[in-house]
C-alpha cells in the first residue's frame, strides 16, 4: 500500500505583516493532486495544522477543505494529530462529523478513538494511543501508533512529574508494550508522532527561526533509538526541514513544511513522504518536491542602486534585506527600495563602524532644546551616527504630542 505523509501546514501563518494564506491554498491542492496522482491509500499529518491555537475562519476552512478533499469523501483514511501550536480541544472538537467523511483527528496523547465503520474502511481495533484500520481493499491491516505533542501541563497529567530523563523511559515503555501486544508481522507497523526526535549522539538539529521551542518539561530531545523494533515507518513533525534521522531500512523521517516560514528556511525545497509498505518488509520511500509557494530570500547589500537591480529581478518573492553603509538610510533611499519590490519584509539597516570623538559625545548641554539633545543622544548611542530627517521628524511628531 502507498502512504503520504506530510506535516507543519502551519495554517493561518503570516510572515510579519504578510500573509501566506493564498500560498497555502496553492500548496494544499498541490498535496491533494500528488496523493491523487499517486494514488495513496493513507494520509498521515503529523502536527503543527494550524499557527496558533486560535486560527482564523479562513485557515479552519482551508485545513476542513483539504482534509475532505485527501480523504475522497471517506475512501481514504486520513489521521491527523496536533502539534505544539495546536490547540487539542479545536482539533478533537469536529471529530465525530470527521469521522464520518473518513478523518481522524487526534488532539490529545494517549488518546482513545472509537472503533467505527465505513464503507470504504474501518477501525477494527484502538487503545490508548494506537489505532489499527482495515481497508476493503487489503487484506491486512494497518496499526498505527500516535503521540501527538504534549505540554507540560498534560504531560503531568500523562506521565507524571518525573519528565527529564524519565521522558525517554517513558514513552519507550508505552510504546513498545503497545507495540508488543498489537504489532506483529501480519500488519503494517507506523508510528506518527509530533516531537523533537534526533538519533542519540548525533548532532543537534536546529529548530526553525520564530517557531515555539518544544522543550517537554526539562528534556530537549526524544532519542529515535526508542522506537520499537516492530515499527517499519515512522512518521515525524516539528522540524521544517526533511530529514530522515533513522535508517533506509526504519525510517524516521520528518516530511518538512509544505513552505518556507522563515527566513532560516530561505532557499529549503519542501516535500511530502510518499511511503510503499507491506506487511513483515522494509517500507520504502521517496520524497517529492512541492512546487508552490513564494521564495524567501535573505540577502545582504552595500549600496542602494545594486539592491535595486537584484529586487527587479527576483520578483514574486519575500526578502529579508540588510543594507550595510556609511550613513544611514535616507528616508528617499528607503522609499526607492520599497517601490523596487512589494515583498520586502525586513529592510535592516546597518551602519559601518566609525571612529567617534568620545569628547564630543560625552560634553553633552542638558540645556539645549529637547531636539538638539535628542540628535546628541541618538549620536551617542549609535557609533557617532547623526540621526536623518526621517527620525528627526518622527520624534518631533511623538514630542509635539507628548507635549
């Protein structure tokens, strides 16, 4: 059978003042037309569906869309956990009608899903934290193993107060005697988890810029050595970038973000997992590149005019900018580079060191009006740099209503 495996939509996600919306419309039909076209017979989404545990009308309807769609109205199971922007409870809340259209959503760890049946599958078997499903369409069944993210508050309520190194011990107890009293080699065996997983002693992997640190009470890290022999895949969610940290033979594999969501992932290509398993076999897998979404950039500059021209070429795309100079930047310079490009998110001035006249800068008139002292201070402050007509104005406009 085919597997897709994808995770972080990050649904609802802005960049500063930019929305993504309209690109994450164009990468989720983009996943719905490779799970089509791939025919797949499973969907797994390992977390992190929305940005924030509030998301607006706009991104729920896009996340209920797409899951309908990747479900084909309940011929295709589709399983999707929360992650550590989620909100457990908005997940769990639709899951009853979801079900009903072939979707599983899971919001909290050690979870319970009731056995039902459709036309196209059926649970035929759950407990804490596992599910197994059995398609009309094969002959064996599938079990799957789920830990969506867990905080610390309900990780108390879990697993109790001992959470740094017992974490580990804890959730290799659960899930191997889970997978000791349901996994045999009769089945497909797959773990679907949102955590921050790394293989033991090897070099830490960074979490991407601006997303929440997952640090379970204490503990940074699950180790992937702690995933039962009996698991053939499993599937992974929290890190943006792909990478598979188990091995050809058990992968464990985080699919990446369907986009880049910061400027840390400038220049990453995004992927799904498209998994071929069968029962008692080594799965294999191939990652496909998504196509959707807008380029993001962080570029640096010494001089206006060569800013300018690279901007004119690179259209359709979002730019972390940093101009390094003599002076600051000229509130018509500033303009120019807004006017060259309409995806600049950042625009980061940096002035280049000079020498400064400690004398000067320290025999400051506390007499003087409020103005001029506000140029020496800003002087002061700032490596010998005279504050540009841009800020003069903006401080005599806060001072004039301040006054």
């Amino acid at each position: 059978m085919k597997i897709l495996h994808t995770a972080d939509w990050h649904l609802g996600k802005r960049l500063d003042r930019f929305s993504r919306l309209e690109e994450q419309v164009w990468v989720m039909n983009e996943i719905v037309e490779i799970a089509d076209e791939q025919n797949v017979d499973l969907v797994l989404i390992a977390g992190d569906l929305f940005d924030n545990f509030n998301p607006s009308v706009e991104a729920v309807e896009l996340f209920y869309k797409t899951l309908k769609r990747l479900s084909l109205n309940g011929k295709r199971p589709v399983i999707a956990i929360s992650g550590n922007h989620d909100s457990p409870s908005l997940i769990d809340a639709p899951d009853p009608l979801a079900r009903e259209c072939g979707i599983i959503l899971i919001g909290h760890p050690k979870a319970t899903i009731d056995p039902f049946e459709l036309e196209h599958f059926k649970i035929s078997n759950s407990a804490e934290g596992f599910i197994e499903l059995k398609l009309k369409t094969q002959e064996f069944p599938i079990r799957i193993l789920h830990t969506p993210y867990a905080n610390e508050i309900r990780l108390k309520e879990y697993f109790g107060e001992n959470k740094e190194e017992e974490l580990n011990r804890v959730l290799a107890e659960n899930w191997q005697k889970t997978a000791d009293e349901y996994c045999d080699e009769k089945g497909i065996n797959l773990l679907m988890a949102h955590l921050y997983m790394n293989k033991k002693d090897a070099p830490i992997l960074e979490e991407p810029e601006g997303e929440k640190p997952i640090k379970i009470g204490n503990a940074d890290l699950i180790f992937s050595d702690i995933i039962p022999s009996q698991i053939q895949y499993t599937a992974l969610g929290h890190l943006h970038g792909f990478k598979n940290i188990g091995t050809d033979e058990k992968p464990v594999v985080y699919s990446s973000s369907p986009l880049c969501y910061s400027f840390s992932e400038a220049g990453q290509t995004k992927y799904v997992s498209i998994i071929e398993a069968q029962p008692d076999k080594n799965v294999s897998f191939e990652k496909v590149a998504l196509q959707n979404g807008k380029r993001l950039f962080r570029k640096t500059f010494d001089s206006v005019e060569t800013a300018v021209v690279w901007l004119q070429e690179n259209p359709n795309s979002l730019i972390e900018l940093t101009l390094e100079s003599e002076t600051f930047l000229k509130a018509e310079e500033r303009k120019h580079l807004y006017q060259s490009h309409t995806g600049i998110v950042y625009l980061i001035p940096k002035v280049k060191s000079q020498e400064i006249d400690a004398m000067h800068l320290t025999e400051i008139n506390i007499d003087q009006d409020i103005q001029t002292l506000f140029k020496d201070y800003f002087k002061s402050k700032n490596g010998g740099q005279e504050a540009n007509e841009e800020l003069i104005n903006l401080f005599n406009e806060i001072a004039s209503n301040n006054s």
